[in-house]
C-alpha cells in the first residue's frame, strides 16, 4: 500500500494540519489517504475545511512508507514548521 498525501504544485509543500491518531491523540502532521481514488474524491473539501483559499493548487502524490513517516518525524509535531517533497523525493524541512 502506498500513502498518498497533497502537494502544492508551487511550493512542493506537502499539505499538513492537526490531525489526531488512531487513538484520538491530536498531533501536527502530514494527511495521508491509503489509495489515489480516496485522496483525489476527499481533498478538494478537506483543504476547503481547512480553509485553503486555492485548493487547485494542490495535487495528490504517492510516498512511500519511508517518506511518509519521514514526513511527521521531521514535522516533530510542530505546527510552524513545513514540510516539502524536493524533485529528487527527498523529504525536507523547514
């Protein structure tokens, strides 16, 4: 199964916000969906819940399991940090 996540065509910005784990533990980190189907049929309205101005903007992108909780290690739960998914596929940080 690969995850997929959200990211700003622009930017390369994958999309993260507070979320909360399988046991109801909120948390900052990176939406992931299990399939491409689901991502594509739920994003548009998730970004708009979230208040995202220009959900056009951003595109659903497969990650591999390793990317994907590379994505919320590097976020460490930190909601001013921003996490990005460079052309090479490495995840990056800022």
């Amino acid at each position: 199964m690969m995850p997929y996540a959200l990211k700003n065509k622009e930017t390369s910005e994958l999309f993260s916000c507070a979320l909360e784990n399988i046991h109801g533990i909120p948390y900052h980190g990176v939406k992931l969906w299990e399939d491409r189907e689901a991502a594509e049929a739920a994003a548009p309205s998730f970004l708009v819940e979230r208040g995202v101005d220009d959900p056009w903007r951003w595109e659903v992108v497969g990650l591999d399991e390793h990317q994907a909780k590379l994505c919320n290690v590097k976020l460490n739960n930190n909601p001013n940090r921003r996490i990005f998914l460079t052309e090479e596929g490495r995840i990056d940080a800022q």
